[in-house]
C-alpha cells in the first residue's frame, strides 16, 4: 500500500512559491546578437536575437557593439551606435518563439 505525503497548507505554500522562484530564476539567458541583414549605403546594421516566449534574453550589448563596429570599419565609417529602440515580433503562429531586431547607426 503507498504512503501519501500529506502537507499542511503553510508547507504547501511554501513548497508552490518556492518552485515558482526557481522557474523564473532559470528563465533568463545571456547572449549576444547576431548581424542579420545591413545597408552598407545607409550605415545601418541590423542584428537580432531569437529566442522562446517563456526565456527573457540578458543581452551582451558590449559584444554587439564591437561587431557591429567591426561591420562598420569595414564599410569605412569610424564607429555608431545602437537607436534607442528595437522591434519585437512574434515567429511562429502560436507566438512561442520571439524576435528581437535592433538597429545599429554608423558614423564616420
């Protein structure tokens, strides 16, 4: 015959809540964007992060910089910066996959 564990409900509580925290503490992932597209006649460099709906990505802005500087050298301009915003769209039909799109202005 199985033994049923029996909580009381402050245990119970404490369990849930605990379990909750450890779901959203593993959620988060750090990472780098990666260049997706660019016009070299208007300086802009496109770079995106995909990812899934329930992970929050912790986004290398350092790294980012530096490739897209990298990106930029080799079109001839001297440095830039990321615009204020990005966009964010949905990938698949049931919005479980997301995208971030960010853009980077040349400068000479």
């Amino acid at each position: 015959m199985r033994k049923l564990i029996k909580f009381k409900n402050k245990d119970f509580l404490l369990l849930t809540t605990l379990f909750c925290i450890s779901l959203l503490c593993g959620c988060g992932f750090t990472t780098s964007l990666y260049t997706s597209g660019g016009s070299r006649a208007d300086g802009t460099i496109t770079m995106t992060v995909t990812y899934g709906a329930l992970r929050v990505p912790k986004i290398n802005w350092e790294a980012a910089r530096k490739k897209a500087i990298e990106r930029c050298r080799l079109w001839g301009y001297s440095g830039g910066y990321f615009f204020e915003t990005g966009n964010r769209e949905c990938v698949d039909y049931n919005c479980n996959t997301y995208r971030n799109t960010y853009t980077f202005q040349c400068t000479k």
